[in-house]
C-alpha cells in the first residue's frame, strides 16, 4: 500500500479534542508561555522600580534571560507545545530588551537596535517554522505589547514603525510558509489599531511619513503574502479558506481608511494625501497584474472621493486653501482616469478599466464643481468640461482603431464615449441657467443613441436609460413653473426649452429603431410624446396668463377648452404619423391623448367652467363667439378623429362611437348654449324657457340628426347615423313634452306674434315637423334598423305639423295670447275645416307621391275632424255654422272616397260583389 500522503510540516492532522485536553493540554502552555514573557518584561520593570540595576545590566540580564529561553525552548522542541511555548516567550523577551536598550536607554544605536530587532524577528521566523504556531503567536502578542509596557520617553514614529513593520514583515513571513492565514489577519489588524492609536493629538511633521510608509509597506506585504500564481485557485486547492483570496482587498481596505482617518486628522495635509495616492497607484498596479484585483483600484476610488467631499465641506475660504483643492482633486482624478487608461492595453478586461477612466474623470469634475461653485469667484467650469471632453475623444481613438482586436473593444470604447458626451453635455447647463439641464440630458442621449448606432457599440445606449430619467424628471416636475419662460404666447422658453429635448429625443429613437433597439426606441418616442402633451398644456396655460404658469387665477372656458382643442390636434398627428410610417407608440399614445382631451372638454368647458352657471360672457355676436371656440371647434375634431380612427385598426376603431359621442354631445351644448345666448345675451341666465326657445333646440336637434343622416350615408359611416337616430328620437321626445306639452301656449302666458300663420308658431312647430318628415324620408333610404324608425318619426311630424294647424286656428281668432278668451262659433268651426283641410291635403299628397304614411295618416286626421263635427259641432255650433259644418264635412268624405276609389283602389272597385 502507498504511503499516506506527507503533510507540511507544523500542520497537525485534524483530531478532534476533548475540552479537558484543549484546557491542560493546549491553552495551558499558551498562558504560560504569555506568562513567561511578561514575567521577564515585569522583572525587569520592578528591578528599575526599585533602582536595584543599572541600565546595562538591566538589558544583559533581560537578553540573557530570553536567549535561555530561547535555548531551553529548542531543547524542548520535541516535546509537544512546551518547548515551542518557551521559545515564543524567549522572542518577546529579547524584542523587549533590544527596544528597551535602543529607545529608551540609549546604550545602543538606532543602526544597531534596528539590526538586532531585525535579528529577533528572523530567529522568532525560524523557530516558528521548526516549533510550531505557538512560537508565532505569543512572539508576535508580546511583540505587540512591548511598546505599550515599556515606553520610551520620546516616542519617536520612525524607530516605532519601522520595529512595526519587521515585526509585521515576520508574521507575514510565517503565515505564508505555513498558511496561517489568521495569524495573518490578526497582525493586519494590531499594525492599524497601533497606527489609530498613535498620537491622537495634533501630528508633528514626521509622524504623517513614517505612518504612511508603514501603512503602504504593511499593505504591499500583505498581498505578496496572499500572492497566487493562479489567482484565488491555490488557495481552494490546499485547503487554506476562501478568504485568503480577498486578503489583498481586505489589508486594502484596512489601510485606505486608516490613512484616510490621518487624512482627516492632519487637517488633510498634502503629505498624508500623497499616501493616498500611493494607495491608488499601486491598487492600480496591482489590478493591472492580478484579474483578481481588479476591484482595488475602484476601493480607493471611492474612499478618496468621499474624503475629497468631506475636505470640501471645510474648505477655508480662501485662495490657497482653494488652490491646495483644486490641485489635490485634479492629481487624483488624473491618476485614476489615466491610469484606467493605460491599463486597458492587452488587459484581459479592458472595458473594465475604460470604465474606471470614464467614471473617475465626470466624478472628480462633479466633485469639484458641487464643492466650489457656490464660492466666490469665476471659474471656467464650461471650459474646461469641453477640454475634457476633447480629452476623453482623444483617448478613445486609439480604441476605436483597435476595438477589433482588444477584447470587449466595444464597450471600452461605449465608455469612454459616454464620459466625452457627460462633459459635453454638462457644458451647457453649467453655463446656463437650470432649465437647460433637461435640454443638456437630451442632447446626451441623442449623442449615446448615435454613437451606438453609428460605431456599432450597443452598450451606448445602456447609459440613455437613467438619462432619460433624469429628462423627465427635469420637465416634469413642478419647478417647470418656477422657470423664466417669458411673456409672449408660443415664442418663448417652452418652445425651444421642451422642443429641443423632443427633438433630440425623436431623433435619438430613430437611432435606436435603425440600430434594433426596439424596447428603447419604444420608451424615448414615448418620453418625446409625454413631453410634447406637456408643452402644449404650458403653451395654452402660459397664453392665458403671460405673467407666470402659477399664478393668474381660475380657468375660463375658452382656456378649459383651448387644452382639448390642442390635445386632439396632437394627437392627430400622431397617429397620422404612427399609421404611415407603421409606428405603434405614436398611434397608442394619440388613443390615450384622445381620452385625456374628451376627459378635458366633458368635465371642465361641458361641467364645471360651463357658462350657464358661471355666470361668463360669451360674446354678443351670434355663432361667432367664445361658444364657437369652446364647443363648436372641439365638436368637429372629435368628429373628424372618429372618422379618422374608424379607418384604423381594430383597437381605434373601438374608440371611434366613444370619440363621436363626445364630439355630439359638445356639438349639442354648443347649439343649445347658442340658442340660450339668442334669448339671454351675452352673459348666460339659468332662467325660464318659453316654447319657442323649447322648439329652437328642437330643431336643432332635428337638424343635426338630419346632417349626420345625410353624411352618414353618403361616406357610409355606421357612427354618424346611430347617433342621428338617437338624436332625432331624443328631439321628438323633447318637442312633444316640452312646447307640444308642458310649455305649450295653449295655457301657458306667453306671446306667439300677432301676424297669422307667420308667427312664432311656425318655426316651434312647423320647422321641426318638416324635419321630421325629411328624417323619416331618409330614413327609408337606410338599413333595415333604420327603415323601421322611418313611420314613427315621419307620423311623429305630421302630429306636430296637426299640432301647427290648430294652434294657427287659436291664433287667427285671438291673437298674441292663445290662453285667453272664449271659444266662439266660428272658431269652433275653424277647427273642423282645418283639419278636414289638413286630411285631405295628407291624402292628396300621399297618394300623388305613393306615400303610404302620409295616407295613412290623413285617416286619423280625417276620423277626428268626423268625431269633433257629429260629437262636438251638433251640439255647440246653431244656425249657418252647423249647416256649414256638415255640408263641408260631407263633401269632404265624399270627395276623399272618390279619391280612394279612383287613385289607390282603382284596381278593385270595378270587380264584381
């Protein structure tokens, strides 16, 4: 059988250890061994206490005491952990006594004590790597220790340090040969809480060196401690723990805020900043060489940023202080842009530290331009954003000529593009008042958008999204109103302060779609459209009230309406420009601007700001007036979209009766409040209706349903002509209830001229019952759904037109007022003959026309007229009128018979009985 495979040496087997042995066994010796050390180290403290020895002997007896140890240590060695306790406790002593002999008494030189610390060191290493981790341990806890217990008077950093760092260097030494990485981590922390904790105070010119030579030292040995030929590989490998692969960034870390404290400490002393950017360029270094360090470089970026920040917040107000700022910030970002820079050659992630190049420098300029803005002075911050703009397009054209060959060329290039149009970009709202920001974010994106499309680096247009952000945040946001947008109506701040981010904004979608970025294109036409709805509602607000978008009161109607009558021709447009050139943004964006513009115009200009209770003047003009703008303008629009939105596809067709109704239902009030205007004037009264202004909307009504009949059929439209019919229905009902009912002059007060027949009976009664009549004629020309409506209405206006005749009768006798006055004879018989006349008249005509309505109803007409003259006439009517009576009715009946006889059945009269 093969041998079992040989361990390392000072790495024991896995056994697993009661506590009994971990207690007598184990911690025992290593107490001991603590012990020891310090016995030595409190000997000698009480032997100078009691002033019993003198300085030399106080040393020699101290040395003789650890080399025994040390001797009887190696002795021992073969005994488990007692020999290796001794030993530790041997080095403790003797780093004691040669600090002790160098620092505090002065009997060697700073030249020898440093060698002898140094010898120490080394001997405590080889003892370690023979006697086992105990050795190590309590060496370097005594080591530690001994500058607190045995102080020198002075204190001086430089011999401190530099015994700090060998007794690091050690540790480090021996962790690595024989992976005791936790020792490792524990010297890492006891050199910073030493560095923390050296003069809490105020800093003497020395001491700034000698800890940032320590910290760096102390750093850079760490990583060639943890160094794997294989990356973290190795570490996986023998065993050792995982996060001995991040033992560079840890000791990193560790030592950027230990020397960003110092920063701090030292009122940020240029000195202490130098070390800072030693930690930054050997972070870079160290990622350039190591793909698993790459993370460095980007630690001690941001550490030093944010200490640049807090610099900032108490920088002194004046020059030098600024100059040292200015300077200091300038150093570190050009360390970290072009030091980015030059790593990316023949890097194996070049877009990686393009990446580090673009964000330090905007970072680093932001920085200084949100810390030294507000202070006095002028400053060139336009300038010199466009010099580094040039600076970043420089850098990325050796690039763009290489990106077939670098690996990831493409978005090493993306991001140093994106830094050269941020600068771009920020140049202009820097300059320039707030409000330009948004337009500045815009431009950026067009630039990305292009860019992308053009050089053919998709991950350009990754940066177009927080843009894009930022744009809407900047237009969309209440401070819009704040801006200085001027006094004119349409040529001023909105137009080009919106128009141009929706310019660039369509533009840079157009480069998104040619370029197949489809789901961006998606969002920036969007964003463009939100914006254009925006402007348009700014531009009308800003028209109304010149003075400021906030202030200038209430909302009238020709304003309500002006935001309706704007969105509607947006959205017009868009979806004319969506269905020719097959985009479905516009056209799904111009369906929801349609509902917002409906919303508009039903809630304020037909509800809340509508003038029959809001007391506006509309205009004395008639038609041409603020009514026209307010509903008759929206009307046809919305009657034009529907149209328009009938011939889309299905998801527009389905808007189309919602869009037609709206535009009906303003048309209506426009005609209502208009007719309201005719009898009210100027400013609109909710007051009493007479019937005459009851059958004006009648026949406007009648009219309207007549015109969209009328149009329906002749461009075969479904929409107008439902709507036609419910308006026409809606009208008729309205006639009969109010003038013909409620309203009607018979016992309602109310004049109807004094001329007969030419009055104002005619156009309340008269007018709608030839519309009516003329409806029910095209009706019959329609669908079979329509052709069943045509009777009923064309009856319902032979019924008005009965209704005309008798109160013509009413008139002739009595005049302006029909509720007054008695009946008379001749009255009575009046109505007996008109609408004998009126029977006869329907008969003639229906027969010479071949209606059949217009004959049926001559039949009720006529049986009325028979009923009044034998129920009625008999009894009321005496001498020549009675006769009269008869004699006409008579021959009325006989002459309607031959009539029937001789025109409609003349067919069947000659068949036999």
């Amino acid at each position: 059988a093969a041998p079992p495979p040989a361990t390392r040496p000072g790495l024991a087997a896995p056994l697993t250890a009661g506590f009994e042995e971990l207690l007598g066994a184990r911690l025992y010796v290593w107490l001991g061994a603590i012990a020891l050390a310090l016995a030595g180290v409190f000997l000698v403290r009480y032997a100078i206490d009691q002033g019993w020895l003198g300085p030399l002997v106080r040393v020699g007896l101290a040395t003789g005491f650890g080399l025994s140890l040390l001797g009887v240590g190696e002795r021992l060695r073969r005994v488990p952990r007692i020999g290796a306790a001794l030993s530790a406790a041997g080095i403790a002593v003797l780093f004691a006594s040669f600090y002790a002999a160098t620092e505090l008494y002065r009997l060697v030189s700073p030249l020898t004590g440093f060698l002898l610390m140094g010898l120490t060191a080394a001997t405590g290493v080889a003892l370690s790597l023979r006697q086992g981790q105990i050795v190590a341990v309590v060496g370097l806890i005594g080591g530690f220790l001994t500058p607190l217990l045995v102080q020198p008077g002075s204190e001086p950093s430089r011999w401190l340090f530099a015994y700090l760092s060998l007794l690091l260097l050690a540790a480090l030494a021996v962790s690595r040969e024989r992976d005791w990485w936790p020792l490792a981590a524990a010297s890492l922390g006891a050199s910073q809480l030493w560095v923390l904790a050296w003069r809490p105070g105020a800093y003497r010119p020395g001491d700034l060196t000698w800890l940032g030579i320590f910290l760096l030292v102390g750093f850079l040995a760490f990583v060639a401690a943890s160094w794997q030929a294989d990356g973290g590989a190795a570490a996986e490998d023998d065993g050792s723990p995982v996060w001995l692969a991040y033992l560079g960034q840890i000791a990193l870390s560790a030592s950027l805020l230990v020397q960003l404290r110092l920063v701090a400490a030292s009122d940020f002393a240029s000195s202490a900043w130098l070390f800072i950017g030693l930690l930054g360029a050997a972070a870079l270094l160290l990622g350039r060489l190591r793909e698993d360090f790459r993370a460095m470089p980007w630690i001690t970026l941001l550490g030093t940023v944010l200490m640049l920040q807090g610099w900032s917040e108490r920088l002194p107000d004046t020059a030098l202080a600024e100059a040292r700022y200015i300077g200091t910030l300038s150093a570190l970002g050009l360390l970290y842009a072009g030091g980015g820079w030059a790593a990316l050659w023949r890097a194996p992630r070049p877009a990686g530290w393009c990446l580090l190049s673009a964000t330090s420098g905007v970072g680093v300029y932001l920085l200084a331009f949100a810390s030294l803005d507000g202070r006095a002075g002028d400053r060139p911050w336009g300038m010199v954003a466009i010099g580094l703009a040039l600076g970043y397009i420089a850098a990325g054209l050796p690039v763009l000529r290489r990106r077939a060959v670098l690996r990831d060329g493409a978005a090493a290039l993306a991001y140093l593009a994106a830094a050269a149009t941020a600068f771009l970009s920020l140049a202009v709202p820097i300059e320039l008042p707030g409000e330009w920001f948004s337009a500045a974010w815009a431009l950026e994106i067009l630039a990305l958008c292009w860019l992308a499309w053009r050089l053919a680096v998709p991950q350009l247009r990754r940066l177009a999204w927080p843009l894009a952000g930022l744009v809407a945040l900047g237009l969309l946001g209440p401070w819009v109103l704040a801006y200085p947008i001027g006094s004119l109506p349409i040529v001023n701040w909105l137009l080009y302060g919106y128009g141009l981010p929706i310019l660039a904004l369509a533009s840079a979608a157009y480069a998104s779609t040619r370029a197949g970025d489809a789901r961006l294109s998606a969002v920036l036409q969007g964003l463009a459209i939100l914006l254009a709805a925006v402007m348009v509602a700014l531009q009308v607000r800003q028209t109304f009230h010149p003075a400021a978008l906030s202030e200038g009161g209430g909302m009238d109607l020709v304003e309500a309406s002006s935001y309706g009558i704007a969105w509607l021709l947006l959205a017009f447009g868009l979806s004319r420009v969506g269905r020719g050139r097959a985009l479905w943004v516009p056209r799904r964006a111009g369906l929801l601007l349609i509902g917002l513009a409906g919303f508009t115009l039903l809630v304020w200009p037909a509800l809340a700001v509508n003038p029959l209770w809001t007391a506006q003047p509309v205009g004395h003009l008639p038609i041409v007036n603020r009514l026209l703008w307010a509903y008759g303008l929206p009307s046809l629009l919305a009657f034009g979209l529907a149209v328009w939105l009938d011939r889309g596809d299905a998801t527009e067709r389905r808007l189309a009766p919602s869009l037609g109704g709206c535009g009906l239902l303003l048309l209506l009030l426009h005609i209502g409040l208009e007719i309201r205007r005719g009898f009210s004037g100027s400013v609109l009264s909710y007051g009493p209706v007479d019937f005459f202004e009851a059958g004006g909307y009648g026949v406007a009504g009648l009219a309207l349903g007549l015109a969209l009949l009328y149009a329906g059929r002749r461009w075969r439209l479904v929409l107008p002509r439902a709507s036609a019919l419910l308006l026409i229905v809606t009208a008729l009902t309205g006639l009969w209830l109010l003038p013909g009912l409620w309203l009607n002059p018979l016992w309602r007060h109310v004049s109807v001229g004094a001329w007969p027949v030419f009055n104002r009976l005619l156009p309340a009664f008269g007018l709608p019952a030839l519309l009516a009549v003329l409806a029910a004629r095209e009706l019959a020309r329609g669908e079979a759904p329509e052709r069943a409506w045509a009777r009923p209405v064309g009856a319902q206006g032979l019924g008005l037109a009965l209704l005309l005749v008798t109160l013509e009768v009413r008139q002739a006798f009595h005049g302006r007022f029909l509720d007054t006055g008695a009946l008379g004879s001749a009255e009575n018989y009046s109505y007996s003959l008109a609408w004998v006349l009126f029977a006869s008249l329907l008969l003639v005509a229906g027969v010479n026309r071949g209606n059949l309505l217009a004959r049926w109803a001559s039949l009720p007409v006529m049986l009325i007229a028979v009923g009044k003259v034998f129920l009625y006439d008999t009894a009321s009517l005496a001498g020549l009128y009675r006769v009269m009576s008869f004699l006409g009715l008579g021959l009325s009946l006989i002459l309607l018979g031959w009539i029937y006889q001789r025109f409609v059945f003349g067919d069947r009269v000659d068949r036999p009985a």
